[in-house]
C-alpha cells in the first residue's frame, strides 16, 4: 500500500499531489512484463531499461512511486523510481522546463504542522518553492492507496 500526500507551500500554495510507495499489484513481476512503459511514462527511458532487463538484468526490490524535485528550479513531480542490478541502472527524467535531472526529495523536520523536503543525495540541500522561495509545505492531506 502507497502514501498520499498533498504538500502546499504554507506561504502561496505552490504544490504536489503525489502517490509514493507502491500498490498491491506492483509484484516485480507485473511492473516489469506489464507496468514497465506506464510508469516510466518516457519512451525512451522505458526502452532503456527494457534492454537492460533482456540483458540480464534484474529490478531491485527498492522500487515506488516518488517525490522528485529539479534541483535547479525546484518545480516538483511524481515519477516512479527503480533500480536495475547489477549495472545500477536509474531513471534519469528531465525536467520539462530547464532538462535538468530531476533529483529524489525526502521529508525533512519543519516547524510545527509543517514540512521541509530535501534532496536524497544532497542533505544538506533543502527545496524551495519555485514561486516564492519559501522552504515549508503544510501537508494539506494525506492518505493511504493500494
Ligand atoms: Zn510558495
Ligand atoms: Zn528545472
């Protein structure tokens, strides 16, 4: 069962609904022989990592649903992250507005009622709104999915 969020900036209301996590039906087996083009949701990436799958590869379990972020602009999306071993190979999506990879945020401590969300692999980099530059989201919601 998958996580709900719907974050909002606690200053303008910028934000994301995202999905994270995974649903009951996401076994290795059905995201790799059926889901694979849907959840990738890029042509070309998908086609990547189906080579990589006839080739020998295996999806790591550590697989779902996911906030990322641009780390140049900040705007947020919700894309699916995997990893194929042994070649460790990960989705690299650009950013629609700047081509920039996008990078996978996690959830920071922010004063009370709110969040902070910083990059996975910067944790000293924290998101900032793209709108305002204000760095807290109030969770306006949250919920579970399968
Ligand atoms: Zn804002
Ligand atoms: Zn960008």
């Amino acid at each position: 069962m998958g996580e709900m969020h719907n974050l909002r900036c606690s200053k303008c209301g910028y934000g994301i609904e995202a999905n994270t996590g995974i649903g009951m039906l996401y076994s290795e087996e059905n995201v790799v022989n059926n889901f694979l083009a849907d959840l990738i949701e890029d042509s070309k990436l998908t086609n990547q990592a189906k080579t990589l799958l006839k080739e020998g590869n295996r999806l790591n379990e550590n697989y779902g649903h996911a906030i990322y972020a641009c780390p140049n602009d900040f705007y947020l999306f919700n894309k699916f992250y995997f990893q194929l071993d042994p070649t460790e190979f990960v989705p690299q999506y650009p950013c629609p507005y700047c081509q920039t990879t996008l990078e996978r945020v996690t959830f920071a401590k922010g004063s009370l009622g709110t969040t902070k969300l910083k990059f996975i692999e910067e944790p000293k980099k924290f998101w900032q709104c793209p709108k305002c530059g204000n760095e807290e989201l109030n969770e306006i919601s949250y919920g579970n999915w399968d």
